[in-house]
C-alpha cells in the first residue's frame, strides 16, 4: 500500500512498475532540492528493468526511448507547478500526459505574459504552449488541450458551490484527475470528469465541508450515473 521513496532515482525506478499508471506530484511537496529532482524523475521517460540496453548517440538514445519506454501520466499541482515555474524552458519538459492544474496565482507565475478577461482564451494558449491539459481552476473551471479545445466547468446558479474554496480542496480535484487516469481515462476526459465529479460533491454537501468529505460523496455520484 505504502512505499517509501528517497529521491528522484528512487521514483524512476518506483514508475517502471507497469502496475503504476498514474501519478500525481505536488500537494505537500515542498520546494527544496529533492522535491525538484521527483518533479525531473515524473517527467522523464522511463525505461522498464527488462528493456534492451543502448549506448549510442542522442538521437539513437531517444528512439530507443521512444521504442521501449514510456511516460507515466502525471497530475502537477500546488509545489510541482511552483517548481515548474522557477525554471525557464519547463515546457519542452512536459509531454501530452500531463495536466496542469494551477490557481489563479500559480497560472500567473507559470505564464505571467498570458493575462487578460479573457479566461478561455488565456487557458487555450497556455495549454499549446505547453503541449499539455491545463486546468485553471476556479468557479468557471476551464480545461484546455493543446489542439486548442476548451470545456468550461461553471459553478454558478443552481450548480453553485463557493465552499469548494476551502484549504485542500486543489488537492482532492488533482488526486481525482489522477484516479480517473489511472483507470485508463485520457488527461483531458480525466480532467473534465474530475472537475464535474468534484463540484457535483461540494454541492451536494453543501456549506460546511472540508476536503475530506469530497472523496466520500464520489461513491454515491457514480452510482446514481452508472460509473
């Protein structure tokens, strides 16, 4: 259930389980060394323990790559995006299995020249820049693919739940884009389930909840749509 895992080497090795088809990275993270170098190990290809061997040149080490390894999706939140954001480049670093998923504040650090009303529009170029799902959150939740496709997930009116902007509830909305993943979902069906699935339980429990009363609606939501 638990495994310990020291450092960016330790969590290559971890992901080159094909048991592990999803991963998410940030909530808690911190941002000192060692967090940045699990952040590099997510993010790079992973190759299994019983693929062949190559020592050539770059071009042949990344077909080879190509060939035999594999990317782990990956969700990026709170500390990971802050990371992200304190390299120059980071976007040649994702890859179309990765989703995104800042607050206002961290979208701004992340792509502080994409600002402007225009919300949808501000997540669709974010999102072909960095060749991944993006998903700012907030009360008009806006997902956005690389190909320029845009879903907008509106609490308002009767779908309304403004106690969803608690402590931990970025956390929970993250864990469950990675869940849905992990069950063979693509990032971008993930990402749009996830978000309708955790405001139909914020609203469901109305006023008062904390974080971790989300995940103990979800049971009752995918029951009543046939999940």
């Amino acid at each position: 259930m638990l495994r310990r895992i020291d450092g960016g080497e330790d969590l290559g090795l971890a992901l080159a389980d094909p048991r592990i088809t999803a991963l998410c990275l940030g909530p808690g993270l911190g941002l000192d060394r060692g967090a940045a170098g699990l952040v590099g190990a997510a993010l790079d290809w992973i190759q299994p323990p019983d693929a062949p061997l190559i020592d050539g040149t770059d071009a042949q080490i990344a077909a080879h790559l190509r060939r035999y390894g594999r990317r782990v999706p990956v969700v990026l939140d709170a500390d990971a995006l802050t990371l992200l954001a304190s390299e120059g480049g980071f976007e040649a670093r994702l890859h179309d299995g990765c989703v995104l998923t800042p607050h206002e504040g961290e979208f701004a650090r992340l792509f502080p020249d994409l600002n402007g009303p225009d919300k949808p529009e501000r997540v669709r170029a974010a999102a072909e820049r960095a060749g991944c799902i993006v998903v700012l959150k907030g009360p008009d939740t806006v997902v956005a693919a690389p190909d320029g496709r845009v879903w907008i997930g509106g609490a308002f009116y009767e779908r309304a739940a403004p106690w969803l902007a608690t402590a931990g509830y970025g956390d929970v909305l993250a864990g469950m884009i990675a869940g849905l993943m992990a069950r063979g979902l693509l990032p971008v069906v993930a990402a749009c389930a996830a978000v309708w699935l955790h405001q139909d339980a914020g609203r469901r429990l109305g006023a008062g909840l904390i974080a971790e009363d989300i995940p103990e609606a979800l049971p009752a939501i995918l029951r009543e749509i046939g999940a």
